[in-house]
C-alpha cells in the first residue's frame, strides 16, 4: 500500500487482519451487520499483498499472528499511510506488548 484514493461515495471499509478464522468472520459479520464493507486476511502479508480491494478507512488487527504481528504492521503502515486509523485487538495483553505498542505509536493500549 503506497498511495491512497478514497472514493467517498462508498460505504466506509474497514479491512480486518486475524488468523483465527471464527473470529475474523465475527468481526467482519459485526461490522457488515453496522453497515461497513469490511474486508478479512488472515495474516498481515495477506493484506499488504492484496490487490483489487477497496482501500481501507479502517484497520483492525490482531497483535499476535505468524509472521509480522499488528504493532510491525502498524509502524509500517505509519511509515507509508498515516492517515488510516489502526485499531490492534489481542486475547494475549499484557504489559510489555502495551508498552512496545505504545512506543510504535498506538495511541491508547488497554
């Protein structure tokens, strides 16, 4: 993902990045069922690799998945796409990961 273009006239569309496959439907059929197009990968390669799919308003990842992990993804998105919010989701919080994502540039880690 290098360069951005909205088409405004669309629903928001937020791309959500899960390995655990009942979850990410969860997520996508929440986020559908509010009216968003939503969008799944299961990994963070998956969704920096995709092609044809409607740029994100939104990312919601998961922080601990094979391969890089959603605080790598967000410091890499920061470096090219700034202006699309990440909201990082984990089952496996604790502090020091709260503080590494905190250093990444996660606004608020709860």
């Amino acid at each position: 993902m290098s360069e951005v273009e909205y088409d405004y006239d669309l629903k928001s569309c937020v791309h959500v990045i899960e390995d655990h496959d009942g979850f990410r439907d969860a997520l996508i059929m929440i986020l559908e069922g509010a009216g968003y197009d939503a969008y799944g990968h299961c990994d963070a390669e998956a969704f920096l690799n995709a092609s044809n799919m409607p740029a994100p308003h939104c990312i919601i990842s998961d922080v601990v998945m094979p391969g890089m992990s959603g605080v790598e993804l967000q410091v890499t998105l920061a470096d090219t796409v700034p202006e699309i919010p990440v909201i990082l989701i984990t089952a496996h919080g604790n502090v020091p990961k709260a503080v590494q994502a905190t250093k990444a540039g996660v606004s608020t880690a709860e």
